[in-house]
C-alpha cells in the first residue's frame, strides 16, 4: 500500500481549506486582495460573494478527506475521484475566464492527486 495518492489528496484538501478561510474570513485583508486581485472597495462590496464561494472550497475539501479517510479503499478512491474531477473543472474554467494562474495553482496539484490515485 502506498500513502502517495493519500498525501497529494490530503494536500489539495488543505489547499481549499486555506482558500475557504481567506475568502470566508480574510477576504478584505490585503493578502486576500493580494491572492486574488480585488481592490479594498470591491473586496467590501463583494464579502458575501466571496464567503458563499469559500463554502464550497470547504464542501469540496470536506469530500476529498472523506475519500482520504473512508474505511473502504475502494470506495474512498471513488470518492476522492469524483471530487478531484469539481477541483479540475474548476480550475480550468477559472484559468480560462478569471486568471490563468488559477490553472497551475489548483489544477496541477489535483491533477496530479488524481493520477496517483488512479494509477498507483
């Protein structure tokens, strides 16, 4: 048994963890703006906005540490799957219509999850 898929898993659930917190409760600080490319004024008028969207960060790492700790290994592999494949999807359509960045920053680190949880 290798612990390599679990690891990379584990990692990009940490990476939405962090993006639920900056944009659920740090989204007008200036590393918030910083990360994310928003003025003072529009970090304050789009608070909510951004809390709505650091759920789903969060729903989506509570999925992926689901599949990380599922007693079963092949239904935990299935699940992290699927909720590799929202990270993906994502990452794409942020790189292609908010910031090309987006692509690397999220889209290789679970690209790479997902291969090693397939192929190893």
């Amino acid at each position: 048994m290798t612990y390599l898929p679990l690891i990379l898993v584990a990692l990009v659930a940490i990476e939405h963890i962090y993006i639920l917190i900056l944009e659920m409760y740090l989204w007008t600080t200036p590393r918030a703006m910083r990360v994310f490319g928003v003025s003072k004024e529009d970090a304050q008028t789009s608070k909510t906005l951004a809390a709505n969207l650091g759920l789903y960060n969060g729903f989506v790492a509570a999925g992926l540490i689901w599949g990380v700790v599922h007693p079963n290994g092949l239904i935990g592999e299935q699940v992290q799957i699927f909720f590799l494949a929202f990270v993906l999807i994502a990452a794409v359509y942020g790189g292609l219509t908010v910031k090309k960045s987006i692509l690397a920053v999220q889209g290789i680190p679970a690209l790479l999850a997902m291969l090693s949880v397939i192929f190893i």
